[in-house]
C-alpha cells in the first residue's frame, strides 16, 4: 500500500505536457538539473571525438540549426542551443538537454541534401524540446518502484518461483513498457520536427523519402520493430505521409507558397 500512494503521488505530482502535440508526460527533473546535466556529458562526448570546426559542412549544419531553433522559440525554455558536426561513419545524429545537438558525417550521405539534413536534425531539436531524455528516466524510475513493490509482495515464494516471477516481470516492462515508450518518443520527435522543418520553410515532402533511404541504407540487420527502440523505417514513412498535408500548410503559413 505505501508503494501504491507512493507511486500515485509521484506520477500525479510531477506531470507537464509536451510542446506541441500537447501529450500529458511525467519529468521529474527541474530545467536545470536537466540543463547541466545535458552540458556535461556534451563536453564529454565533444572532447572525446573528432569535431569538424571548419567547411562548407560545418557551416550547413549550423545554419540548419539557427533556423530550426528560430522556428522553435514559441517552445524553447531557454536553451543555449549548440550544433556541431563530428567526423564518424555512424549514420547517427543526437540532441542532449539544453539544446546541445551533434551530427555524424555519416549521416550526411543518407540525408542527401539540405532538407533531408532539416528532417533529421529537427527530429532531433525535437528530442531535446519534449524532454524525453528525462522522462525517460523518470519511466525507469517507475519501473524500478514496481519491481521494488513486486518483489516485496512475493517475498513468501520459494527462491525459484520468485526468479520465475521477477524475470517475466523484467521482460513485461521492456517490451510492455519501456520500447513502446521509445518508439512513441521516436514518432513524437518525428512529428515535432517535421512541423519545426516546414516552420523553417525546409521541404517537409523529403521526409519520407529520407526514410527509405535510412530504410535501404540499413539492409537487413535491422530487429524486428517489437525489440527495438525505434519504429521501423517503413512505419516512419508511413507516419510521415500521414502528416504530411498539416506539414505543408505549415510551410506554406509560415514562408509563403515556395
């Protein structure tokens, strides 16, 4: 019972809604706990890779993302916003708390061109906008009360049945709880940033076309959507499609019929 009004005052108490699509979410980090936490591990991750301080790239990317972070001002809390690239071959991208964002020169291949490069990094502004890194964490911490809980409850059980328990409890929450809530994280950065993208008056229509190539570019190594966590490439076309005629009205409002 303790952990039932404990949990209850937690989730209810510490709930905040995301920009934008308006989705009821728990956090329970301040801003700048979050902040400072973002800024440190950027540092880190800067300092131990090889950053692209010059060329018509770097530029690009900079660019990209002053005009993306403009299009968000109406959401941002304040971030000091940073783009950097860094030479790898990971097709990757990532944005930490704060509005620290890299991009992999990996990626650029598959990005293509100056929209599909939009796509991917207001998917990733998105990220850092709607807090999911916290909530994340504040998802496992929930997790972590439940098994707590659980483990309390069964404590009469013989050692095998409690393993046998615990056990389907652990994969019941990765893949009941845990990857459904990352791939949702993962759409709501797509959605978020596909809007961001037509606000900057990128091209919103490059987007699932960007997917097909992360798609094609993946082969077949890619598990199954259920163990990932992320949707697929084709589900991400997909959604992208679906969004797409509110995108272009958003392009069109906010910079004319281009």
């Amino acid at each position: 019972m303790g952990f039932a009004v404990y949990f209850a005052w937690y989730y209810i108490s510490n709930q905040e809604e995301v920009p934008l699509t308006g989705r009821s979410q728990i956090v329970d980090l301040s801003r700048d706990e979050e902040m400072a936490l973002g800024f440190r591990s950027y540092q880190e991750i800067l300092g131990q890779s090889a950053v692209v301080t010059s060329g018509r790239e770097v530029e690009l990317v900079r660019e990209i993302g002053r005009r993306i972070a403009v299009a968000a001002r109406d959401m941002d809390p304040g971030f000091n916003w940073e783009f950097n690239l860094i030479r790898s071959n990971q097709a990757n991208a990532f944005a930490l708390p704060g509005g620290k964002v890299a991009i992999y020169t990996g990626i650029l291949p598959v990005a293509e061109n100056t929209d599909g490069l939009a796509v991917i990094m207001g998917h990733e502004v998105a990220h850092a906008l709607a807090r999911h890194g916290a909530e994340r964490m504040a998802r496992q911490k929930l997790v972590q009360m439940g098994s707590m809980a659980a483990s309390m409850a069964i404590g009469d059980m013989d050692v095998g049945t409690q393993r046998a328990v615990m056990g389907a409890l652990g994969v019941g929450a990765q893949y009941g709880v845990l990857l459904p809530f990352s791939r949702k994280h993962e759409s709501e950065a797509d959605y978020i940033g596909l809007i961001l993208a037509a606000r900057a008056c990128f091209d919103p229509a490059e987007a699932p076309l960007l997917w097909e190539r992360m798609g094609a570019s993946g082969g077949g190594q890619r598990p199954s959507e259920f163990s990932s966590t992320h949707p697929a490439p084709e589900t991400r076309s997909a959604q992208f499609q679906t969004w797409m005629p509110e995108a272009l009205q958003v392009r069109a409002e906010y910079c004319g019929r281009q």
